[in-house]
C-alpha cells in the first residue's frame, strides 16, 4: 500500500484529495486521527510536516506569535488542511489588542500560548481575557510557578489562588489551561514544591475541581507537565480521562525533529529529563491510548479540539 507522499506523488498536488482518503493512512498507528493542539510553528514548512507524519498525527495547531501569519500560510500551502493557527502577543503592550484582533481576522482560531512574566488576575491578561471573549476564541496560558533554571521566573502566576474569580468574572471567555501549575494542581497535595510532582495524585485538586465546575476551562495535556500528571497514578488517570472527557485536548509541545525523540536533550529543563530522547506526542499518546476508552481517546485526541476550535464535524473520521 502507499504511504502519503508516495500517494500524493501519484495523484498530484493539483488533485484535490478526498479529506478521508488522507486520513486513512495517518489513523492506523494511533486507532483515531489525532489533532495536536500544542504545536509551536517551526521556521521550515518541511519541519513542521515531519513531525506530524513522524508521530503519526494528522493536523496540528500551530502555535505563533501575531506577526507570523506570513509563516503560517507557507505551512498551510504546504500541507493543505492540516494547519490552523493560535497568535500569542504580550498584553501588557496596548497596541498588541489591534495585532492579536488582527490575527483572528486572518484566521486565527485562538490566543496562544500565552506565556508572559503578568499575573492571571492583572490587568494585563484581563484584558486579554476580555478581548478573547470579545472576538470568541480561546485563550491558552502556560501557568508556571517553579523555574526550569536558575531565575527563569514565574508564568501567570496564581492560578492555584486566583483563577476560580478569573473564570467566574468571564464566563464568556474559553480559557485553556496548560503547563506545570495547571497539571500539578490535578492533586490536592500540591505546593509549588517541584515542576513535576510524583506519587500518586490526591484527590480534590483545584484543577480537577475546576474543570468540574466551569464549563468555560478546558484542558491542554501538553508537555512534561501533562505527561507527568498523566504517568503518576494509572487508576486516578483512567478516572480522570472519563469524567473530564469532553474538557480535556491532546497536545505535543514537542521540540523533537522526527516524531520519535530525534534533537531533545531536554537540557534547558532537567526537571523533564525522563522525557529526554523521546517524542513527547508519541508518549502522551501511549498513555492515553492505555488510560481510556476507544471513545473517550478519541474526543481528547480529534473531537474536542474540533468543537473548540470551531472546525468542520465533516473533518471528523473513522
Ligand atoms: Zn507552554
Ligand atoms: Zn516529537
């Protein structure tokens, strides 16, 4: 049987493919079509590309910063249907409200990440959360408290504090959250006493409560953190993955060259280091493949991403 490009290579990029027939091949190694929802934009269309077909994954969402829907585009043209895009820009610069408005306006589907030195309750990323609300797309922030290296500094910090008031005070606005505060808060033991704590998960964390309690927070399993909280307790997991299934999205954040672990050394983050050497989509999405249901898989790796981000149902598959 052909692969994709050998396919692709037969028909001719002039043909324009039947969106399932696309899919096809890309669905098999994971059971689902998968949707990476934390992908951050990589300079060559070419890099952006091996990944997914590395990893198995379908589409991404890129993540950028405002300025690069030139950038964006050249990866779209070169993989037609596989790419939408988040815009990301510092809030605390009034003029960026015009440069994130202006992403939407060009097709961006959402603000992200949003990782800045600001408080989740200033007024700089209130306003952010206004303007998201305003123009109805989702927000995703890292929230980070503990440093990855000496004086790196905090992210949104205060979300184990303050983010049940942001939520309450703008029910219009689709918050995503994502990063180690987030994913460490899944148990009630939970300190900012390391990145990425382990043992089994207490239950009754804020995050947890969180996603139980508002219909505007969604989950975003990314990186180390949505890792690590996934691997701690298989039992709290494969509970967690059921009630929260239709808040919780598949992500990667992964800097791998291959989709299969190829570049990463995970030097700037010792913490992550069991993640060193690996793909990090391949191995969330192992743990999850394990943890939940064949239903439940996937609306957290294709369906919930589609519902948020607005897209097509008609894209759905298998
Ligand atoms: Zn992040
Ligand atoms: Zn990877």
């Amino acid at each position: 049987m052909l692969n994709r490009r050998q396919f692709l290579g037969v028909v001719g990029a002039s043909v324009s493919l039947p969106a399932a027939t696309l899919r096809g091949s890309q669905a098999n190694e994971w059971g689902a079509s998968v949707f990476d929802l934390h992908f951050h934009l990589r300079g060559q269309p070419a890099a952006n590309i091996a990944h997914l077909d590395g990893a198995g994954i379908a589409n991404a969402n890129l993540l950028t910063r405002a300025s690069a829907v030139d950038q964006v585009t050249a990866v779209q043209t070169a993989a037609p249907g596989r790419f939408t895009w988040f815009c990301s820009a510092d809030p605390s610069r009034p003029e960026n409200v015009e440069a994130l408005t202006q992403s939407v306006k060009a097709g961006a589907r959402g603000f992200g990440e949003m990782k800045y030195h600001l408080t989740t309750d200033g007024p700089e990323f209130r306003r952010a959360y206004a303007l998201a609300a305003d123009l109805k797309v989702p927000i995703l922030i890292h929230f980070q408290e503990v440093d990855h290296f000496e004086n790196e500094g905090t992210w949104s910090p205060g979300f184990a504090k303050n983010f049940e008031r942001i939520l309450k005070a703008y029910p219009n606005t689709t918050f995503i959250g994502h990063a180690d505060a987030f994913w460490a808060n899944v148990s009630a033991a939970y300190h900012n006493e390391a990145a990425y704590p382990s043992g089994p998960i207490v239950r009754g964390g804020i995050t947890d409560k969180l996603l139980g309690d508002y219909a505007n927070l969604f989950g975003d399993l990314s990186a180390n953190s949505g890792n690590n909280m996934l691997s701690r307790d298989p039992e709290f997991t494969a509970d967690f993955l059921r009630r929260h299934q239709n808040k919780l999205l598949f992500g990667s954040d992964c800097g791998c060259t291959d989709g299969h672990g190829g570049g990463v050394g995970q030097t700037n983050n010792p913490a992550a280091a069991r993640l060193a050497g690996k793909c990090v989509a391949r191995e969330t999405l192992t743990v999850l493949k394990r943890s939940a249901s064949p239903q439940t898989f996937r609306k957290i790796v294709w369906d919930n991403a589609h519902t948020l981000l607005k897209l097509p149902a008609s894209r759905n598959s298998q």
